[in-house]
C-alpha cells in the first residue's frame, strides 16, 4: 500500500492544482517512481488511497496495466490520516502482511528483502535522523523496537504490517505511530536500520534536492 492522501499543505503552491503524489521529480511522478520499483520487486497487487485531488491521482495512475501491476483505489472522502487510511483500505489489502510506503519519502531500499518476522506484527525500517527530526522516534535493541534508549532514530515511513495489527481499532481519522507504540510495549513491533539514500519528499527545497540527486547518479536504485 502507498499512502497517497495527504494535502500536500509544506508544498504549496505546487501543490494547489497536483496531488503531492504527481509531482515530478527528474520528470517522472513521485508515486511513478515507487510503482515501478514496486513491480519490479515482484509485487502484483498494490492499494493507494487518496482524499485531496485523487481524481487528477486515479486518471493519471489508472488500474496499473502499464507496469504489469494491478492498483486498487481507497477513496476518502476527507484524510483519515496514517491509521485511519489504512484501516479503510484493509478490505482491498486482505488478510496477509503487506508492505507499506509513504508516498512522500524516496528510498534506494529493496523492497524486494522486506518480511514480517514470525510472531511480530509490524517490522519497521528506520533511518539516521534528517535535519528535520533530529531527536528520532525508536531505538533499535536485538532486532526488536523500543521508544527508550541511547540513540533513537527515525521512522522511514516503510514497513511491513500485518493486518491484526488493526484489530482493535474503529473507522475514523487516527494516527499509525500510537499503535505503534502500543504493540511496542508488548514485543510485538520489530525493524531494521537502513543506511542507504531516503529522503522525506515534504517541501519544494527537498524535491529540488532529489532532484539534483537523481540527475547527478547519486542514488543507486534496484
């Protein structure tokens, strides 16, 4: 699943008239650019949501026919924000752990390696903290999350989740990271630390500067 509903708002203006997800960036769309490494990791099936412009989204997009992918449509009404999106979406995902990415971030990581432990209900990739989030989020001790600790480092905004992750939860607009940290508590939230190129796609200045970091071969994608 690509998290695609967001308005976008650190982006405006260029975000008034294109969904942040149609932005391009060394001419191709953001969300382009996730789709076909998405394929070309071997995913067949893949959910996006959307709420502001999603309809410039879907007829950009369309079904996936073009990348050999097939793409199903969460349609909100209003953003229901991380949790809420995805909890909307689970009849599209079906029962089985699914990867997740947040449409604003760039990444040279192999989705293709990405699993869910045995046992777990959530694995997490986190990164060194950007100068954006420099306190960081969790720490990583054996494999296994924890909100404490001597060096807390950043969420990606990839991961994989299993969707009994959700169970308790009701429809409506929520965020994912205090469920996070409820299943935290209890051992049940693993991740990885990747050391690689991600970047938060969140304002003009960072698109520019993917920009500049694709046409100079700075990145190394799969």
């Amino acid at each position: 699943m690509i998290l695609a509903a967001g308005k976008g708002e650190r982006m405006r203006p260029l975000t008034l008239e294109t969904p942040k997800p149609l932005l391009p960036a060394a001419g191709k769309p953001l969300i382009v650019w996730h789709i076909e490494r998405l394929a070309k990791a071997g995913f067949k099936k893949l959910v996006i949501n959307h709420a502001w412009l999603g309809e410039k989204l879907e007829q950009a997009i369309g079904n996936g026919d073009k990348w050999g992918i097939d793409i199903l449509w969460s349609r909100e009404s209003e953003p229901l924000e991380t949790g809420g999106g995805i909890h909307k979406a689970l009849p599209l995902i079906g029962e089985e752990p699914f990867l997740l990415v947040n449409g604003d971030v760039f990444t040279d990581l192999d989705f293709s390696r990405l699993s869910l432990p045995e046992g777990k209900l959530a694995h997490l990739v986190l990164v060194p903290n950007p100068g954006h989030n420099t306190n960081g989020d969790f720490t990583l001790r054996n494999g296994l999350l924890h909100e404490q600790g001597d060096e807390l480092i950043t969420y990606s905004g990839i991961s994989v989740l299993h969707p009994k992750l959700f169970a308790g939860c009701q429809p409506g607009k929520f965020q994912l990271a205090p469920l996070f940290r409820e299943f935290i508590d209890k051992g049940q939230i693993s991740g990885e630390r990747h050391n690689g190129y991600w970047l938060d796609v969140g304002t003009p200045e960072r698109l520019q500067n993917l920009e500049d970091d694709i046409l100079s071969g700075r990145i190394g994608l799969q």
